[in-house]
C-alpha cells in the first residue's frame, strides 16, 4: 500500500521517522538538532533578555529554528530595513538587527506598553537600541505613518490575528521592489486550517490565507514551520 504526500509533510509523521530511537521526545531532538546544526541559538543564548510575568518566551516569541530562517532570509537578501508588527519584549527585533549591516534599522510596532517598556530595555542591554526603533499604537493607525521610513526588504507580521488581511494590504504598498513579507502564526493552533474556524483570532488568519491565495502578483510558500509560517514575494508586478 503507497503513501500520501499528506503523510510525509511534517519530519514527526511516521514515514519520516520511524528509525529515530533517542531517548528524548522527537519533536525535542528536532529542535536541538537543528540549532546545533545551524549554529542558531536560542534566545537566552544570544541574548539578555528581560522577561514578562505575563507569558513566556515559549509562549509568545517567535521560534527559534523559525528566526533562525529569517535571519538566514535577511542576509540571502542583503536586506537594510525591516518593519516588524508585533514587538512583544524584543526577541525576534533583537535577531533581525544582528543580521542586518552597521547601517540597517527595524522599526517594531508594538501595541501594549508593558511589553514595550521591557522591550527597550532588552535593546539597550544588547546594544541594540541604536539600530531598532520601537513605535507604541495600534499597528494597522502607526504603520500609515510609516511609510516614509520605508521602503521595507523584510515586513514580519506577528501581531493581531484579527487584522492580519489589513496589515498585508498596508505592506504592500511598503515592500521594497522583490522585498519579502513573512506572516508567522498562520494555522493558528489549527483553527486556521478549518473552512469555519471557531475563534475570531483563526477566522482573521483565515482572512488573510483566503486574501494570500488570491495575491497571484506575490509568489508565496506557506511553510508548516512552528504554527505556520507564509512567505510572500513581491515580484514586482
């Protein structure tokens, strides 16, 4: 009996994985082996990082092995300026700076000011605060008055799932001519994945997959990286 290109998709499916005999959960040595592999490290490795009481690292920032893909995009690229939606306390901000060059920047958006507070703070203690600008606000109100920091070579939407469509719809117009715009989160626990999802989180990510699908004039690859991860192209169309 064959198998489905469906069953052999994600490196944890049996097809992919039925000769590992670790002793640590698979989805762990996945991990482990791909930033040792890669040379990518952790966040609390590369960085000194104040923490919020409110959720964790794990929890909120973007994965490592899928930061470690950016950062590997922004140099593939040769990328200056990147724009950011959704800042969180600064970790994904904090490895895009270190991968651009002395003169790059990444303007960050962040909405809720506690996680802005600790996410200053966070640049300044890696020395990174002279290359990131962070702007308080409402993404979808402060990226209007962004676009004379642009153009962008990297937009990386991690913010309000609710308004993802909106934000892409605004990036467009502030990618620079073959700039990339990365949209992290896309299955949204899966609840993206169904044609009614339950949540008004999923259905906003929903949006924006349907919006995507429609976008001929980007070339894009949703990746089944962490909780999904789209890549669109701008080919200059």
């Amino acid at each position: 009996m064959g198998i489905s290109a469906w069953e052999k998709i994600l490196p944890n499916q049996p097809f992919n994985s039925d000769q590992y005999i670790g002793a640590a959960p698979l989805e762990q040595a996945l991990y482990n082996t791909i930033l040792w592999s890669s040379g990518v490290g952790a966040p609390e490795v590369n960085f000194r990082i104040e923490h919020t009481d409110l959720f964790t690292i794990e929890e909120m920032a973007s994965n490592a092995v899928a930061l470690g893909f950016l950062t590997w995009l922004l140099r593939l690229i040769k990328a200056r300026r990147v724009l950011e939606i959704g800042t969180f306390v600064g970790v994904s901000a904090m490895y895009f700076a270190r991968s651009l060059p002395p003169n790059g920047r990444v303007v960050t958006i962040e909405k809720f000011d506690h996680f802005a507070e600790i996410a200053r703070r966070n640049f300044a203690a890696n020395g990174l605060d002279g290359k990131i600008e962070l702007h308080e606000g409402d993404a979808h109100e402060v990226m209007s008055g962004l676009k004379d920091r642009g153009p962008f070579d990297l937009v990386f939407i991690d913010g309000n799932k609710e308004r993802y469509a909106d934000y892409f719809r605004l990036a467009q117009s502030m990618t620079s001519p073959h700039g990339v715009v990365a949209v992290d989160d896309v299955f949204f626990h899966g609840d993206a994945l169904t044609d009614r999802p339950s949540s008004e989180k999923g259905r906003g990510v929903r949006d924006f997959l349907e919006l995507s699908a429609d976008s001929t004039n980007w070339q894009r690859i949703l990746l089944p990286l962490s909780n999904g991860l789209m890549l669109m192209f701008n080919n200059g169309n």
